[in-house]
C-alpha cells in the first residue's frame, strides 16, 4: 500500500461518510431532502413524548433530535438509519435513574446527559477494539420477552398522563398499576378524553393512509382543541413553555461514586440499544444490499451518544419505525438525517410557542400507540412450542420484566441463554454410526434401527470436547461401549463435528485409552481436523494414539481396521454383510 492510499484509508477511518459523499448529485438530495423532511414530522413530536417517558421535560427530546441523527448517519454503516430518542431506551433511563433522583428535577436531567456520556464511551471502545461480537450474547429469544414486557411498562407509565390521574412514584410497576387502577373513579374526564381523541386519530389516519403523518396530526388537533375550548383552564395538563433557540454546551458531571454504579445499568442500556440497532440495520440491509460493519454502526452510535451528552441529550438509539419511513420515502444516504437534525433545529429556534399547549394526554397517546406495535406476546408463547429453552427464556425475561426491572430482566436472561447454551454444550450427543447396506450409505443406527458390525463400534461426538464436557463424553462413550453383547475389537470415534479440543479433553481421552486397553479394544480416529491435531501433538497425545489407526477417509478406515478383526467371528457367527470386505470373508 503506497502513502497516499495508507493516508485515504486513515481518513476513512475517522470520516467514513467521505466515502458515500464523494460523487454525490443533486438528484440523490431532492430523495434525502424529501425523507428528511417527512421524518422530522414524525420526529419532533416523538422526541417530547419519548423525553417525557423518560423523566425528562419534553425539551430535551428535541435536544437529542437535533444533535444525534446527524452524528449517527455520518459516522454509522447504515445509510438509512435514523438515530435519536426511543421508547425502550426512554423507559431504561427512567429506570435506572428513579431511584437516584425525581424524574424532571435538575439531578435527574444531569445523570441523563452523564449516562449518555457513558454509554457512548462503551459503543466507542465496542467498535474501536472490534469487539461487536460481543452482541452475539444477546439471544432472540431474551431480546423477544424483554420488548413484550417493556411495552406493558411503557404502557403503564403513560396510562396516568393519559388518565389525568396522580400517582406516586414507584420503582415496580405493579405498585403503579394497582395505584391506577384504585384511581380510576377519580380520572379527569377532558384529559381522557383528548387522550382518546389523539388515540383515535392516530390510528383512524394510519388506517386510512400509512403514509400520513398520524402521530403530527393527532397532536395538532388535540392542541387545537385545549386552545378552542379552554380545557388547559380546566385542569387538562400541558405540557407548557419550550425553552427556544438550541441546546447550550454542556460538560456531564463526572462523579466517581456515581459512574460506578451506573456503569451496569449503562451496559445493560447498550446492550438493548445496540440489539434493537442492529435489528433494524439487518431489516434494511437484506432489501438495500448494504454491507452491515457492526463496528463501525458501534461507533457511530458511540459518537450519536458521546457528543449528545455534551448537548444536553440523553441516550439514543437506532429507531426501527422513522428507520422504515426514511427507507420508504426514498432517503439514499445519510444526507436525510441530517435533515431530519436541522428540520429540529429550525423548529427549535422558531416553533417552540406552537409546542405549549401540546397536552401530555396526547403525547402519551403517541408513546402507546408506538409501543403497541412492540407488544407481541404471542411471539414469546410461540418460541415455546418450537424450542423450549428459547420458550423458557423469553417468558421469564417477560414476566420479570413485570416484576422487577426490565434491565435486571434482561440480564438474567441473557445469562439463562447462555447457560441452557452451557448445558447443551456439557451434554453432547454421542451417536452410533453403521453402514445401511440397501442404501449404500453410512447413517445414523440409532435413529435407524439399524444393526452395527459387531467388531467395529463407530460413535460421533457431535460438539467440541472441552473442561465442561469432557469428562461425561469419555463416560458416554464407554457407556455405549458397554452396551454392546459383541466382542468389539475396534472403538472408531469421528471427529468431524469435534472442531475444538482442550488439555482437558486429551487428559480425559488418555483415561478412555487406558480404559479400552483394559478391555482389549483398539481406539481408531477418523477426520480429526488439523487444530485438534495440533492440540493432540503439543499435549504429547500423539505420542499414545496409533498414528496408524487415524484415518481421513471412513472407507480408508474401514478397509484397514477390517483387516484386523476376527474373520472366524464374521464367517461363522456374524449374521450381518454389511461392508464391501464381509464378502471376502464370509
């Protein structure tokens, strides 16, 4: 690589969104500029219903609306995502700051724009190191369980916005909804019934037209009616005065005290950023064609989140709905979400008077029926019938979601999933193998019925073999060993599916040597892969195998370990021909 190209490289590196500007035409921009526009009216109400879920005033929504869709295009892999505020992670942060601080109040705000901070120093490092295998951990099945369950805590958390009713503050959200449900006697009947209003016209216009703007105008027709009817005077809550003119530089507080102990919470929010991220950037990819840099999507949204926090914005992500209305309306490149940012930036600097009397009924209405398309229960009762384990998983994850926090759920079940992962691993398969003679074709004898050659024993171990299961495989193996009434000379293990092996396992296959010289039966190994050979020669295993008895070919095996058996035996006493050689002998 000469100088210049090494240069052009590193420059990509740090701006990789030169690559996709270079050539850029007009015509490209009139596609981005159009999408841009169109999400941005789905973006701004969302950003204040989502900040209000959050625990924050809906301003701050806008702030991260402004700022993070730009920086998340430029530096992301995925043209046509558009990255901002979110509902799952909206109600994370709500989480996991309610029991350091007041939703709303001046610490709550600052350890919003703090956990920002640190969630995107995790993204950054994530894709700096290449470490986005990390996010093979995060089963379906858990990220299933845990959305369902989300979506019933969002739904819950809005319900008194949408009910007009007063209710305590509670870690748990079965307090909150046994406190709801107590409270509804006494629910404000305007509020519910803006509320109902926006709800029904949300989805009234989305069922009439998908491409209208249903959230926008649900919450113009509600404003219009509290300023009409005067109902703000009649106790219908508003969400009130917008600060104009854009977010003001901020450094987030750094306290020790306070980092520690909301770095779990802090993985855990990435975790479920990133799941949903990358979710959304395979929908898009398999139709654009895309190449998906996990990485370097790390970064970008690292970057999305680093610089956010010093704008006052709280954690973001990719968003799987304004994603599919920037790939239907025709977005190409990333130029569409920063024209979703400066449509925000506009709106900030010139259309926060129009916000005031936006009534939080209606944004909540706006937050349920966004939500109401994450919740799928039924999804998690059918992982059940196809995989108990995934089954298992995901109505934990659901129902903890419930009981506890939906973070602390999600954590358990990813580590359920690698524990049932775990398990499967520590108990493999061992499979007899023998020669159907109509078929012509080695198969499976269990599954088959099929008889085995009395002398030649052929298992397959279908998993590595390593310190979780060595042992109960080299157990296993003599298990089926013992079973057999037959005088078996030779034990042929296959080694094609066993692509791992550690000192572990050579220390339990040495045991299994001497085991079946006690018995009298040879040990013969067949297409053993060349990094278990190399484990083999540098534990000194080879030493003790039979380099004679390892055979690459099953034909080569049987032809050989054949010569070595009883003929007597197969004449007289085998009543099976089941190899080409039993002819010879027979």
């Amino acid at each position: 690589m000469t100088k210049t190209q090494s240069q052009q490289s590193m420059l990509l590196r740090f701006f990789p969104f030169l690559a996709w500007l270079k050539g850029y035409q007009i015509s490209t921009f009139r596609s981005d500029a159009l999408a841009g526009v169109t999400v941005a009216v789905v973006l701004i109400p969302q950003a204040m219903a989502y900040a209000m879920l959050a625990g924050l005033p809906p301003v701050y929504g806008l702030y991260a609306a402004a700022v993070t869709p730009l920086i998340g295009a430029l530096w992301g892999s995925l043209r046509q995502l558009a990255t901002g505020p979110i509902a799952i992670m909206s109600l994370l942060v709500l989480t996991t700051l309610t029991p350091m601080a007041e939703p709303g109040s001046k610490e709550f705000v600052e350890l919003a724009f703090l956990l920002a901070f640190m969630v995107g120093v995790l993204y950054i490092g994530i894709g700096v190191f290449r470490l986005g295998l990390v996010m093979s951990f995060i089963s379906h099945s858990a990220v299933k369980g845990f959305t369902a369950g989300a979506a019933l805590i969002i739904i819950a958390t809005q319900l008194p916005h949408f009910l007009g009713l007063s209710v305590s503050r509670h870690e748990y959200i079965l307090p909150r909804l046994v406190e709801i449900a107590k409270g509804l006697p006494e629910l404000h009947i305007s509020t519910t019934a803006v509320g109902l209003l926006a709800m029904g016209l949300i989805f009234g216009v989305q069922k009439l037209r998908k491409t209208l703007p249903a959230g926008l105008i649900a919450l113009v027709a509600a404003t219009i009616a509290i300023v009409v009817f005067e109902l703000h005077l009649k106790g219908v809550a508003i969400i009130g005065k917008v600060p104009s003119g854009l977010p003001h530089p901020v450094v987030p507080s750094f306290n020790f005290e306070t980092i520690s102990s909301l770095l779990g919470p802090a993985v855990v929010i990435a975790m479920v950023s990133f799941a949903e991220t990358y979710s959304v950037g395979k929908a898009i990819s398999s139709q654009t064609k895309q190449k998906v840099d996990v990485d370097q999507e790390f970064i970008g949204q690292g970057l999305a989140n680093l610089i956010g926090s010093f704008f006052q914005s709280y954690p973001v992500s990719g968003s799987f709905s304004r994603t599919a209305i920037n790939f239907t309306t025709g977005a190409k490149t990333g130029i569409s979400s920063v024209v979703s940012s400066l449509s925000v930036i506009l709106a900030l600097l010139f259309l926060t008077p129009l916000f005031t009397y936006i009534p939080k009924a209606a944004l909540a209405a706006l937050v349920i029926s966004a939500v109401l398309l994450l919740f799928h229960p039924k999804e998690v009762f059918v992982l059940w019938k196809k995989n108990r384990h995934d089954g298992i998983v995901a109505v934990t994850v659901f129902v903890l979601a419930l009981l506890t926090k939906p973070d602390y759920a999600l954590l358990i079940g990813v580590m359920m999933s690698l524990m049932f992962f775990l398990w499967k691993t520590m108990h493999p398969r061992i499979v007899r193998i023998t020669k159907d003679p109509e078929l012509n074709m080695f198969v499976n004898a269990d599954t088959f019925n099929k008889p085995s050659c009395p002398q030649i024993l052929q298992l397959r171990s279908d998993n590595a073999i390593y310190f979780a299961n060595a042992e109960y495989t080299m157990e296993h193996l003599l298990e089926r060993l013992d079973e057999q009434t037959t005088p078996v000379r030779f034990l042929l293990l296959n080694f094609e599916a066993v692509g791992f092996i550690d000192l572990t396992g050579t220390d339990e296959l040495r045991v299994l040597i001497d085991e079946l010289k006690l018995q009298a039966v040879r040990l013969a190994l067949l297409s053993v892969h060349l990094p278990v050979k190399q484990v083999f020669e540098s534990s000194g295993l080879l030493e003790q195998l039979n380099t004679e008895y390892m055979f690459e070919r099953r034909e080569t095996a049987i032809a050989n370990l054949f010569q070595d058996i009883d003929h007597e035996y197969c004449k007289k006493e085998c009543p099976y021909e089941l190899f080409h050689e039993c002819s010879t002998v027979k």
